[in-house]
C-alpha cells in the first residue's frame, strides 16, 4: 500500500484527478470505479475542468459506481444517480450508456445484486478504483462485521453511516436504511484501487487502516490483501500519524 500525503483537499484532488487522467490518456476505454460522497467532490470538479482546460475525453470511459440507496428512484434528488449526474456526468463527455450505478428501486433486490456483479464482470476488471473511507472504516457500503468473499448486496446501513450522510438529507430519518453495494471481493477485483481521504474526521479510520490489522470489523483493511493500492491523504487525515 502506497500512502501519498498531500497538503490539503485541494492538492489531493488535483492528484488524484492527474491519476485518473493519465489512466484515461494511456487507455481511452479504461474502466473507473466511482464513489460517491464529499472526498471524490474536488477530484470529480478537476475531471470536469479537463475537459475544458487540458483536452481530456472520455467518451471511451466506462464508469461503474460502488452503491446506490435502496428505495431511492434514480430521479430522485438525493439518489446516487442524481449526485453522479450533478457531480460529474453532467460536466464530462461519458456516453449515458456507459455509465453504471445499481438500480435502488429494483422488481428484486436479490437479482439486481447478480445483475450488478454479472455487469462488473462483464465490463470489468476495473482498471481504476476510486474509493472513500468511512469513519467506522466502511468502503463501498460494506460496514463493519461484512465478510470479505462478499460480491455485490444489500446491506443494512449501519446507524454511524446514517448520521455521517444525514448532511446530504433534511434529517437522518430521511437517510434510507438499505443500500446496495458492491462487496469486497468485487471491489478487490480490480487492477488498481485509489482510496482518498480527507479532513480530521478521518485521521482516526487512517491511522486504523495503516496499522495494518486485516479484520472484518474494519472493511478497509482488507485493501492490504491486494497488491496495487494508493491512499492519498491530506495533512489533516494524516494528522495521527504524524
Ligand atoms: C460512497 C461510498 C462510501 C463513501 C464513504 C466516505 O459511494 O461508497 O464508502 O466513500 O462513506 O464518504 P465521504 O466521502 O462523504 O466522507
């Protein structure tokens, strides 16, 4: 595990974005994993800006995103579907058709998951994953006590992960309880994985992570079982280790 600390957000994004766009200049058909959430916000704004400042495309680019609400409408405000089209979609040239989140209002949850981990297989390995860190230490939705030969499912939001998102709704009791989320096994599979975290609220799940103890009731640590993972950092994030 690569560990990059930069300055602030502002230079963590500018890197990680500078990452993204070197993969999608050397592979113009590169597949990403997105997150979703406040850490990929500055990357997602330097992507958009290199369209119109540094020339970039991505109209090769597939996307497939981590974790979507279940019961939220992919036109609904608070959907990670809005928040993609809001954040990214809208500012880049990715074709719709290439653009991938798992539908939070399936006829069946349980065939939407297969569906899901069938279509990242089928488009994948994903060459580049972007992920967030999660206080309790949740990547994708995959909360605490979740097994690692997990692939894509449906997961109880644990009540830690409902309060950090409650921002992004009027109150928690808006937050949705389930969503569906890749699992780690699915997010393992991919060839390069860039995991982003930022500001004082994540020192503490940093410092966790790089202690290195691989356990099940700190999901991230299972990122240490796979042999290309970067995590870039600001100062605050990092402030613990210092
Ligand atoms: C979002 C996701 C989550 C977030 C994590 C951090 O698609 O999968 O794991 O990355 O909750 O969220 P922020 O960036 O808002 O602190």
């Amino acid at each position: 595990m690569n560990v990059l600390v930069f300055e602030d957000f502002e230079a963590l994004s500018i890197a990680a974005a500078k990452r993204v766009e070197q993969q999608v200049r050397e592979n113009s058909a590169s597949v990403l994993g997105l997150a979703t959430g406040s850490t990929p916000l500055g990357l997602y704004r330097k992507m958009s800006e290199g369209i119109t400042k540094r020339g970039m495309s991505y109209r090769n680019v597939q996307t497939i995103n981590l974790d979507e609400y279940i019961g939220l409408d992919p036109l609904h405000p608070r959907s990670y579907h809005t928040f993609m089209d809001e954040h990214l979609f809208k500012h880049v040239d990715i074709p719709e058709e290439n653009q991938h989140l798992p539908n939070g209002k399936p006829d069946s949850v349980e065939e939407e998951c297969l569906r899901y981990e069938n279509l990242l297989d089928s488009i994948g390995p994903v060459d580049l994953q972007i992920l967030g860190l999660g206080t309790n230490g949740h990547i994708g939705f995959n909360e605490p006590g979740t097994e690692p030969d997990i692939e894509t499912h449906c997961v109880q939001l644990a009540d830690t992960t409902r309060e950090d998102n409650a921002r992004f709704f009027g109150s928690i009791d808006e937050v949705p309880t389930h969503a569906i989320t890749m699992g780690i096994s699915s997010i393992l599979k991919s060839k390069e994985i860039l995991l982003l975290a930022s500001g004082k609220n994540k020192a503490e799940a940093v410092k966790t992570l790089l202690e290195k103890n691989i356990t099940k009731e700190f999901p991230a640590s299972f990122l240490w079982n796979h042999p290309n993972v970067t995590i870039m950092v600001d100062r605050e994030a990092y402030e613990l280790m210092e």
